[in-house]
C-alpha cells in the first residue's frame, strides 16, 4: 500500500491535473468527487485531503475536517501550478516520504498478477494502442504464454501500423498472437457509407463480431485483460461532459467472450505513467510515444464513403506528414498530428496537363485533455517541404490544406 492523499473534486475540472501533480511529486494519489460519502473517504486513511474549490467559492467540508487529517484548498488553476506550496503540503505538513514510483509499480504488479492468474488461461484484444499494448506487456511478463492476444486488422490502420505491432509482439516479446486479417469484412460493410456515424457503428460492430469469431476458436479463458486507465474511471465532482460522438474505445467485447473475470492492470494510472511503465517494462520508445488514434482509425479520416484505393492515398500521405514532423522533433510537442482525405476534388496542372484530383488535409494540434485544442503553428518550411513531397509523391493528390481551426468550435478529427 502506498501513502496516499486524496483530491476532493469540488469544481469538477482541477481535480485530476492536481492528482497528476501529486503523482509527478511521487506520492500517490486519487480523486473522488465532492459528494462521496465520509465513511468512504475514511477507509482510505489518506495522509491528507485536498480539496479543489470554485474560483472565489468555499468548499463545504465540515466532516472531511473533523478526520484529523490535514486538509488544504487550492482554488481552480491558481494554485496548481505552485508546486513548492504543493510539495511543502505533502512533504512537511502531511509528512509524506514519497513512495510512488513507477519502476516498482510495475513490478509490484506484475507479481500481483502472478498470484492471481496462476495457471490461468489470459485472453487480450491488442488495438496497437500505447494502453491495450501496455497492459498485454505486463501481463506477459506475469504469465506468459498463457496469454494470448488478438489483433485486428480492420483495413483501416495507417502505414506499417499492422506489421510493426505484430513484429513488436513476436520479435520483441515473444507474445502468443493471433493477428485477424478483416479488412475484406469492413471495408464490405463499409461500401458506400457516408455518414459518419454510421461508419463508427458499422466499424465497432464488426470489431465485435470479428474478435467474437477468434475468441470462440479459442473457447473458454478464465480472465480478460482490459487497458482501462485512470481517466476512465475518475468520477467528476460535477458530471455533466456531454458525448459530443459516439466514441471512445471498442466497447462491448466482455459481452461476446466467455471470461470469468476483467484484470486492469493500468486501473490506476494516468496516461503519463502508462507511458512510464510502458518504458519500464522494455516497450520500444516509438510505440510508447505514439499519439492518441481513433478505434475507427482511417475509417474517420477518408471524409465520406471508404474505399480501398482512398485508403491508400490517406496512409501514403500519412506517413510522409507524421515522417516530416518526427524528423523536425515536433512530434513530442503536438497532442496530435495526421493527414486526412477530403472529398473535394479540385482542377490542378501537372506536366503541363490539366488534373482534377483530391485535397489531403493536415492537422496537427496542441492539447492538454483533447476536449479543447489549439492548431499547432508548425513553421512554414515544413509544411511546405510536406506538401512538396505529398503532391510529387502521392498519386491522385493536387492539393494540400492546412486546418488552423482550433476546438471548440471543430473537432480534433475531422468526422
Ligand atoms: P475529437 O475529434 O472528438 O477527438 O475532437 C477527441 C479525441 O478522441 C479521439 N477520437 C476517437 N477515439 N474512437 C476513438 O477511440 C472514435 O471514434 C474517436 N473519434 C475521435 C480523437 O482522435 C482525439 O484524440
């Protein structure tokens, strides 16, 4: 068990950026919302309370005090970003020692779940993502073979993305991977379909039934690995966060695999400490680093109905803009950055001939929560060195556009 102090969540939005600052000072931390109950708030025994309060608001606390614990109020934003008065907090009045450390989390958990898996078979759906990866990775490490992970390849992921998951798996750590080649099954469903989201349906629907197929072949597991991390489960002082789309990770598998129990091994980390650990546990440093990519994945990023051929264009392109901008370093400094294939098709000249081919976009922004974003300002000589190459290199494409729209009022992807 590790000392822990406790983020009580009063205005609903400073209270995980809190947490992760308690986290980086290492100690480690949870939140819960306002409105959770004392009893509950006492049988975590925290080292101290803090407690986020509305910009000139007081918190409502009469019990919390009477626990004997120290108690501190930061008001929103202000005092977040004073790290002394934080570590003062944690290191001299709560009289922490600072035992939140990643390398033996992960070790820690590795060896619990050694203990609870045993013999065990282990059943794990790789998305290629840094969480599904991650968490497959630890669970390895505890029990190897026994696990065995399922990718699917819906056709839709971007250039190399397939091949470098299955080698990472294989090459890198000897996992047991089944890899499901289904894009003749999506891109079938997908023919003609416009609205997107009826795209985000169709592709998470047939996620479900392509991993419902593998895992019948494999018949009964006795656990389920899921990549849940903390923000997932945090509940917020004041939740109201409308669903702006209907997304966020292929739901629905416990539904179609016999399993008699989830582990969730990255339960209690934020995104940062997954990185972390991934690191830790030997995962190279491009596959941890990787940006945030859509379940949809291309499905999203083809504006309008899908077809092979535009999926070609999109991950060509693709690849040059995310090569250019690794190749400046700008990469660790963007939340995001991709090339879509917009519908327009527009009059060009090459050669001396008239064309009429497509638009690709690039966006790259800069976010600390992607529920707002601001476009990256990402100097002219690259842009243009990426459009140079994009056009002279990508068949099919006479045109290429920034985005310098931030969100609100657009979105990070374009569907
Ligand atoms: P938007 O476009 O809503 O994206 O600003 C916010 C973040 O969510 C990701 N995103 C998705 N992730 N399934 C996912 O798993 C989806 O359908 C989906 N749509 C958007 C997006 O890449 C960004 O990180």
């Amino acid at each position: 068990m590790n000392e822990l102090i406790l983020v009580l969540d009063f205005d609903g939005q400073s209270g995980r950026a809190i947490a992760r600052k308690v986290r980086d000072l290492g100690v480690y931390c949870e939140v819960l919302p306002h409105t959770a109950e004392i009893q509950r708030i006492r049988e975590k025994a925290p080292r101290g309370i803090i407690l986020t309060c509305p910009s000139g608001g007081v918190c409502d606390v009469p019990e919390v005090l009477q626990l004997g614990v120290p108690v501190v109020e930061v008001s929103s934003n202000a005092a977040v970003s004073r790290e002394e008065g934080l570590k003062d907090f944690l290191y001299n009045t709560c009289a922490c020692r600072g035992d939140w450390k990643m390398g033996d989390y992960a070790a820690r958990t590795v060896q619990v779940l050694k203990e609870k898996i045993g013999d065990k078979k282990v059943l794990c759906a790789l998305s290629g993502g840094v969480d599904s990866t991650v968490a497959a990775v630890m669970v390895h490490q505890a029990v190897g073979r026994q696990l065995t992970c399922i990718f699917v390849d819906h056709g839709l992921l971007r250039k190399n993305e397939a091949a470098s998951v299955e080698q990472m798996c294989r090459e890198t750590f000897d996992i047991n991977l089944i890899r499901v080649d289904a894009a003749h099954r999506f891109l079938g469903r997908l023919a003609g379909v416009d609205d997107p989201e009826q795209k985000r349906k169709i592709i998470g629907e047939e996620f479900i039934r392509v991993f419902e197929d593998e895992a019948k072949k494999i018949g009964t597991v006795d656990f389920l690995v899921q990549g849940t991390i903390y923000p997932d489960i945090i509940e917020s002082g004041t939740d109201g966060s409308a669903v702006i789309k209907s997304h966020h990770n292929v739901g629905g598998l416990p539904d179609v695999v016999d399993f008699k129990e989830i582990v969730e091994p990255l339960r209690l980390l934020f995104k940062d400490e997954v990185r972390q650990v991934g690191l830790e546990l030997g995962i190279p440093a491009e596959l941890v680093w990787r940006q945030p990519f859509p379940g949809p994945g291309l499905g999203v990023r083809v504006i309008g109905a899908i077809t092979r051929d535009k999926l070609d264009i999109l991950r060509e392109a693709d690849a040059i803009f995310r090569e250019e901008i690794n190749a400046t370093g700008l990469d660790r400094e963007l939340g995001q950055y991709f090339a879509v294939l917009t519908n327009i098709r527009s009059v060009g000249v090459r050669d001396g001939a008239r064309t009429y081919d497509y638009t690709v976009g690039l966006r790259a922004v800069k976010t600390s929560d992607f529920m707002s974003a601001e476009f990256a300002r990402i100097p002219y000589e690259v842009l243009e060195k990426v459009s140079g190459r994009i056009v002279h290199e990508v068949d099919h494409v006479n045109r290429v556009v920034y985005d310098v729209t931030p969100k609100p009022p657009a979105t990070i992807e374009f569907e």
